[in-house]
C-alpha cells in the first residue's frame, strides 16, 4: 500500500469544531436568532441575485456593503471590512496579527473559538482565568500589560457567560501595549455597551460583529470589523482573493436595508432570556449568571451532563458547557414556545 499523506504535526489531535445540529423541537444550543426575517427581506434578496453578474468575479473591495455598514455605524469605511460571517474576521485578525512566534491573551472563560483559531494560526495563547462575575479587573489587566501579547481578545457581551465587560477594562488594555485589542461584540444588539468610541483614540482595538445573531442570518455567513484604516490595510494583505462571494454581499446590504425592522424584534428575545432567568433562579439549587446577551448560562443541583440527556430526550438542545465551566449549561432564549418547552422539560427531569 503507498503511504497516506503526513498533516501538519498535532493535526489529528483535534477533532473538527461542531455543534450538534440535531432536529428537534427547540434548538436552544449555538444562540441562533428565532425569529423569521423582516417581510419583503426573502423577495428582495431574490430581486438582488436575479441582477447579479455572476459570471464575473465580485467586487473584491466589498464597496457596496462597507459603505452601507459605515453608513449604519458612522465608522469611516476605510476602517470597516467584512467577511465570512465573524470567525473569519477573526481568522483574518490572527493571519495579520498572530501567527508563529506571537502571542494572543485570553480571558476564560469565553468563546472557544478564540482559541481554537489561535491553534489554526499557530498563534501562541497565554490565559487568565476569570472568576465569577467574569469581569476583567485590575487584576486581569496588570496580567494583560506583562502576557507579552501581541493580541488581546475581549468578548462582550461575554460567550458563554453573558457578562459585559467595562469599557474602561477595554481601554487600559488598549492604551497598556500595542496589543491589537479584539473586541467580540456578536452579543452587542442585545445589550451591553459598544467599544467603538474607544477606536478613534486607540487605533489598536478592533471591533467585531456578525450579522448571524441579531440579524437572524447566521445561514448567510456575514461577518465585519470597525477599526483603523491601518488594521483594515493590513487584512488586506491577507485575505484572499474575492474572499466575500457577491451572493453574500447581496444578502448583506439586502440585510442592512431590513435593519431597524430586524431590530425590532429584538426586545422579544431579550424579555425571553429575562424569562429563563427568572425561571432558572427560583429552583434550588440552580445557580445562573446575570446575562446581557440573547442566552443564559446556569450551573443546575446535579449532574449537567445528565440534565442535556434529559433535556434532548424531551426534544430540547442546549449547549454542554462542562468543559468551559464547571457543570454549566447554555441555553438561547429562543421563541416564547421554545423556552416554554424548555421549562417544562426541564421541570420533568429535575423533579
Ligand atoms: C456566535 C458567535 C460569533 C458568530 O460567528 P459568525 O462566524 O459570525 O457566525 C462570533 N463570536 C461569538 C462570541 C459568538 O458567540
């Protein structure tokens, strides 16, 4: 038999990065928007394709839909860029900014994906851990100033805690090196405070949103970042060639047409997510953390990993946490059915 081909060395330690995507009645477990798109949304975007000259390549600038985001945030376009949903803009940060012989800091517990593209990157990661209510204090801070990173990233609202970070935390890290500070803001829509003031003064912090959680258009792949000019020269370096296809870009400005109506119903979710957090904290023995994002993190009395069987045998997916924080669950505020099936099931397998 002829030999199989080496990968790279560590390769096949790693699994592929999946949630389960299971058919159930209520999928509560990667923080999906439920809510169906803006009416006229779907005939617009079929208006838009049908113009398409998809025989050519696409605008590898993204003109159209950097202005219209610049016009919806009052960012200057030269600093705004968009991509394959945020993962990719973060790839892209960790191509221009990481890579072999340089450092990112992390402030666990947060989304995993910073890590896990940290390892794609060959990006060095040194961490501090964050302990309840997972806020980057002064401690952290200090910590930051002496990690030698050369990329810091912050998550606010915080995946999976729900936590917001203070402003002023994203500052000093910002004004302490010149770190690139990364500021996820996938949660934002939904609450918290945006460190998008903080660029003009500190053209090393970048911050980043995706249109796959408020937008309800995680399916479409969009994802964009607001900082300096500079920052924006140097992803171009390292994107590749018509990274952004022009069935995406379509969908993106048919999106940004349809903003205030998506925004509006958002208070739906965010009274949703209060809901489970009333729920969760009258059942002893349940400890819940305060979020500001469209999901609940919970610790419950028993064991977390029986509690997801249980919930999935009742047809209701949430996300297993246990490896980020200690039996913790995640749960996304979803439509008012769905977080009443989740209440009863979980009722079910606790009593
Ligand atoms: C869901 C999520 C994203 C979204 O990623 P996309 O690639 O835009 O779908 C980014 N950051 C965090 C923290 C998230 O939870």
């Amino acid at each position: 038999m002829n030999p199989s081909a080496s990968p790279r060395p560590g390769l096949r330690e790693v699994g592929p990065y999946d949630s389960p995507q299971l058919e159930v009645a209520a999928r509560l477990n990667t923080n999906e928007c439920p809510l169906p798109l803006p009416v006229g949304f779907s005939d617009d975007l079929a208006d838009a394709v049908r113009e398409l000259p998809l025989n050519r390549y696409p605008d590898g600038q993204m003109r159209a839909l950097r202005e219209a985001l610049a016009a919806r945030t009052g960012h200057g376009i030269g600093g705004v860029w968009t991509a394959n949903g945020s993962n990719e803009i973060l790839t892209q940060l960790l191509m221009a900014y990481g890579g072999t012989g340089r450092r990112a800091a992390l402030f666990e517990p947060t989304y995993l994906l910073h890590r896990r593209l940290c390892w794609l990157t060959q990006t060095e990661i040194a961490e501090h851990l964050l302990d309840p209510p997972f806020e980057i204090d002064d401690g952290a801070i200090a910590w930051a100033g002496t990690s030698g990173a050369d990329v810091a990233f912050v998550c606010s609202p915080n995946n999976p805690t729900g936590n917001v970070q203070p402003i002023d935390a994203i500052r000093s890290l910002a004004s302490g090196s010149d770190a690139l500070v990364i500021v996820d803001e996938a949660y934002v829509e939904f609450g918290g405070e945006t460190a998008l003031p903080l660029v003009a003064e500190h053209p090393n912090i970048a911050v980043v949103r995706t249109f796959s959680k408020a937008f309800a258009l995680a399916g479409a792949r969009i994802g964009y970042v607001l900082s300096s000019p500079e920052v924006v020269e140097d992803l171009q370096r390292v994107r590749l060639p018509y990274h952004l296809s022009a069935l995406t870009q379509a969908a993106g400005l048919t999106a940004l047409r349809h903003a205030d109506e998506a925004a509006a119903g958002l208070d739906a979710i965010r009274t949703e997510r209060d809901r489970i957090d009333r729920a969760l904290s009258q059942i002893d023995g349940v400890t819940v953390f305060p979020s500001q994002a469209n999901f609940v993190l919970f610790q419950p009395p028993g064991d977390a990993k029986e509690l997801w069987h249980g919930l999935l045998d009742r047809g209701v997916l949430v996300r297993d946490l246990t490896d980020v924080v200690p039996n913790g669950l995640r749960v996304t505020a979803g439509t008012t059915h769905e977080v009443d099936l989740f209440l009863k099931a979980l009722e079910e397998v606790l009593r």
